[in-house]
C-alpha cells in the first residue's frame, strides 16, 4: 500500500539534476585544516556538498565521540569560502538548533536515531516550521515500518524536502559487508513512497574501501539518485572508520568508472522485446503460484494427519533433510544456495503456520 506523504522536489545551487547526486567529506570533523583540505580537494574534484559528521555515536563510551560543535563554525567556513553547501549528523534537538545556528544547510538522521520513535520526534519538534532538507537512515535493524514511521513524523513538522539514505543492515552473523545491504528494504520503501529520492551509502555498508565501487554501481543500476561517500585527505589517519574512507582522488576515480543506465525504454523494439520477456515471466509467476497454492493444500492434509495421530508438527529431522537435499538439487539448476535456502525457508514456515492453525482448531 503506497504512503501518502506530502513531498516537494528539491535542488541545490551549484549542483545538477544528473545522477548521482554526491555528497562527500569525512567520517568525522577532525581540524579545522583536515575539513578545509578535505573540502578544497573534493571541491577540485567535481563535489559541491560536503558531509562531515560533528557529533559520532558510538557503541562504546571513552571513544571518540565528535568535536561536538567546535567543528561547526569549520563546516560554515567550508560554505562561505568553497561555495560548498554542508551537511551533518544530528540525533536530538540540541544539535538541531546548533547546526541551525551555523547555517548547515543539510541535516541527517542516523541508523540508529531513527531507531528510536522518541529520538526522531524530538528531532521533529526541533525542525517545526524550519525550511531545509532532510536525509533519513534507514534504522539499524532491518524494519522498513519504523524507517517511513521517521519520515512520517518528519513530514507532519512541515519538513517536505525529505530524501532515504540506505546505509545497509545489522546482522548477528558475520557477513561480507559491514552492513548487510539487502536492497529489498530499500526497494520496498520506493514502492511505498516512490517519488522519495533514494541515497546509498557505500562506506556504510562495505565498512572496507576496495568494495565501494561494487556497492555505488549497483545503487546505480537499481536506479537510486545519489551516493555519500565519506572521503579523507589520509584515511589510513582518520580517527573514525579509516578503513571505509577514500581520498577525494580517489572518489573521482570511482565516480568516473560508474556506468549510468538509462530508467526508461525510448526504443520501441527494445521495448516490444522487453515486454515479451516480462509476459514470459508473468506465465510462469502464474504457474509458480499455482503450485504454491497446490504445496499449501497437501501441507494441510500433513497436519491433519499429524493432529490425529497426535503428532508435534515440526520433525528436525525431516526438515533438515528436506533442506539439505533441495538446496542441492536448486544449486544444481544454477539457482544460489542464498536464494534456495530463504525461498524453503518461507515455505516450511507458511507450511507450519498453516498446520499450527488446524491444531488449534
């Protein structure tokens, strides 16, 4: 079901409409010598918005935690002298009227802010009646309820010039990412709000600089609008998250490679040859859902079987097997044991709810 939310298409001076759009500067404000190197490089480099984070959240205390707003007068030094417009981090109403007061010209809320309903709100009494745009994270867990909540309460404090960031997602299992990037989150929410632009952020998900390129060219290709990048005049230097941070050399260098994919089909063979593909498809979703339906009906019959004979409804050693020899089978038909495993997955669990309720029936 599509979101109602009461947006305006917004734009900054000095930078155009093109995809991506690119907000670059380091992790965190350091100097005032590192912000205005950093600014200037990136500046040369083709960058009009400058990201610093002034205020860090950290998982443990006696880390560092941010200049606080020491730095904010570097970020409005980098604004009156580059031209660049800034932007910054803020997770409560105090840092909301501070970054104001230094005329930041873009504000965003992090991961793990809009985790929490009460953070955000504050947040949103704070920005009441303000006229700047606002970038939202989506929450460190993978909830994309609580991420339109953010946007919501934002856009009921009159703030219409929203944009998502996707920063990618905490597991508890290790993973090849820092966070887990699973873009059907960030799919789902364009869905549900489809004229909200969608920002990646790379450093966050990769947590490691050699896979930035992977992660941007993807964004890319599922057609978001923009990249932040956090990049650093010595990364291997910085005080926060070195190993995620490029120089802005560097960062051109991956903006260059990006190949950008045209959204829409002019072409109408092109197009003819596409839709017949997407019928195609369409035959066998129809197919595949019929069997599903067809799968669900004999699961039935299994658990009626089971409540006569009163038998528990989950049996490990079945279900194990079952798992293990269809995930070999599907890797044989060129199918990811990825993909196989979370499709069984959600079958034998729509299987068990529906025996559950036959159970209590």
């Amino acid at each position: 079901m599509g979101i109602k939310l009461e947006l305006e298409k917004f734009t900054f001076p000095g930078v155009g409409e093109e995809r991506p759009l690119v907000m670059a500067g380091p992790c965190s404000a350091e100097t005032e010598e590192q912000v205005m190197e950093t600014a200037r490089q990136l500046k040369e480099n083709g960058i009009n918005i400058f990201r610093a984070g002034i205020w860090k959240p950290r998982t443990r205390p006696n880390t560092f935690e941010g200049v606080g707003k020491e730095g904010l007068p570097w970020l409005k030094k980098v604004h009156n002298e580059l031209g660049m417009l800034t932007a910054t981090e803020v997770a409560n109403a105090n840092h909301v009227f501070e970054a104001l007061k230094y005329g930041v010209d873009i504000l965003w809320i992090g991961a793990r802010t809009t985790a929490n309903p009460f953070a955000v709100q504050e947040i949103a009494d704070a920005l009441e009646g303000v006229d700047i745009p606002v970038l939202i994270k989506n929450p460190v867990n993978p909830d994309v309820e609580l991420w339109i909540g953010a946007f919501e309460r934002l856009n009921q404090a009159g703030i219409k010039k929203l944009a998502a960031i996707h920063r990618g997602f905490s597991t508890y299992g290790k993973t090849f990412y820092r966070n887990d990037p699973q873009w059907q989150i960030p799919i789902e929410l364009k869905r549900r709000i489809p004229d909200l632009p969608m920002i990646t952020d790379p450093s966050h998900i990769c947590g490691n600089r050699e896979l930035l390129f992977e992660i941007s060219q993807e964004a890319m290709d599922l057609n978001f609008d923009g990249l932040i990048i956090e990049s650093h005049i010595c990364p291997d230097k910085a005080i926060s998250d070195a190993g995620q941070q490029i120089t802005p050399k560097a960062l051109k260098e991956l903006l260059d490679k990006l190949v950008l994919r045209k959204p829409n089909i002019e072409n109408t063979l092109i197009m003819n040859s596409l839709e017949d593909l997407r019928q195609e498809i369409d035959k066998y979703d129809d197919k595949l859902l019929d069997i599903l339906a067809s799968r669900m009906m004999v699961a039935e019959k299994i658990g009626l079987y089971k409540k006569e004979h009163n038998l528990t409804i989950l049996q490990s050693g079945r279900w194990d097997e079952l798992l293990q020899e269809r995930t070999r089978k599907a890797m044989k038909k060129g199918l990811s044991e990825e993909f196989i495993i979370k499709v069984l997955r959600a079958i034998h669990q729509e299987s068990i709810n529906r025996q559950t309720k036959i159970m209590n029936e």
